[in-house]
C-alpha cells in the first residue's frame, strides 16, 4: 500500500531535549516536504526536499533541522524544542515526474508534538 | 508563487451544493490550481486539480473561467461528512513548493 508513515504519532517532551520525528514514503518520490499546522494559520511548510542532498528551507524553519540521506526518507530534527514548537506536523511526499500528472501531495498521519 | 484567497468559512445544509470560491490574480502560465480536503488530526487529501475551463470527478467540479484569476469548487449534495477545511493551491506540478493558505472552514449542517 503507497503511504507516507511518521513516528511517532503522539510526543510529549520537555524544552531543550533534542527529539526527531522520522518520515518514510514507500512511493519512491523525489519530493518531500515538512509541515506546521496550528489553529488560525493553517498549514506551513517548514522544509522540503527536491531529492537526495538537496534541502531548502520553507516559511518557518527556524528551530527545525532536515536531512535527506536517501529517497525514502525525511525526517524532521528538533536541535532543543521550545514550548512555540508545540504543534501537528505533517510530512508530505510527491512524485513530480512520475505518470500522474497531478502532481498530488501525499500526507502522513501526522505527529502531534508537545514541549512543555 | 501565486498567492491565492478563499473565504475563512462557510455554512450549508445537507442536500445543498456548495461553491467555494479561490481567487489567485497571480496566476502564471505553467500554474495548475489543485483543491485538498482535510479532515481534523488527518493529514490533507488531493481532491481535484484543474488547469482551465471545468473539471469533473466522483467527488468534485472545478470551474476556471477563461482569465485563470479565480477557480470554483464545486461540491453536488454535500453532507456531514463533508465537514472539513478545503486549500486551494496554485502553482506548478512538477518538483516546486506548494504552499497552503488558511484554508476556508466549511460545516455542513443537518
């Protein structure tokens, strides 16, 4: 089954404890990409990954850390989380030059992260 | 990036058809305007992408008038399952950011 998994589902942590919430997509995608979602703002791109090695930086990457060290894989780095980085992230992946045309976004379950 | 502007919210009844309107002045040539749905704690799912005139699916109509500055879409005989927060995106389908807006709330009432 094509899906997009992140780990882990639920976090609570503690400010400045270095934490990684991992993506994998099973769809052999070159595109992947990490969002924010809080209430009032909607969804905002943190980082996303055009392919291996190649990161660059979305709206609101500050305090966030990504490596992309092969295809599958995307996952989301917290250096020392903050009580502002309290959020649901999602991870997306995209397949831009593959048959479907639309160019569709596929989501994770998402994370739900708490610092306190 | 084109950016694009939708209604914060919007009301219907069950059996209705709701329109939900994008306006995107910005639009380049290669842009493609894509709607995703989502539902709370879940992550957004494509809906229905469109490029001009009308689109049509099992879910959804998208109507794009000839000048590409605004999009519709369209939902026949929503119910309350509809209930949930449509994007309505604007940009290229090969390997570039998108980027989502706030999204227009839409409740459907019985």
């Amino acid at each position: 089954e094509a899906q997009v998994t992140q780990n882990p589902r639920y976090l609570i942590t503690v400010t400045g404890k270095k934490l990684t919430v991992t993506c994998s997509q099973n769809m052999n995608h070159e595109y992947m990409s990490w969002y924010r979602q809080d209430p009032g703002l909607g969804l905002r791109q943190i980082y996303y990954s055009m392919n291996v090695e190649v990161t660059d930086k979305g709206d609101v990457p500050e305090g966030y850390k990504v490596s992309r060290k092969e295809k599958r894989n995307f996952p989301l780095i917290l250096e020392s989380p903050s009580p502002n980085q309290t959020s649901l992230y999602f991870c997306a992946s995209r397949d831009p030059s593959g048959l479907a045309d639309t160019g569709e976004l596929f989501f994770g379950e998402g994370s739900r992260l708490t610092v306190l | 990036l084109a950016k694009t502007t939708q209604p914060i919210s919007m009301d219907s009844y069950e059996g209705q058809e709701v329109n939900i309107t994008c306006s995107h002045n910005n639009i380049a040539t290669n842009d493609y305007i894509t709607w995703y749905q989502q539902f709370p704690s879940q992550g957004p799912r494509f809906i229905i992408q469109g490029y001009k005139t009308k689109v049509t699916n099992e879910v959804a109509s998208l109507f794009i008038p000839a000048d590409r500055k605004s999009s519709t879409l369209s939902l026949p005989r929503v119910s309350l399952s509809d209930t949930a927060v449509y994007y309505c995106l604007v940009g290229e389908t090969g390997n570039t950011p998108l980027v989502f807006g706030k999204g227009t709330r839409l409740s459907v009432i019985a």
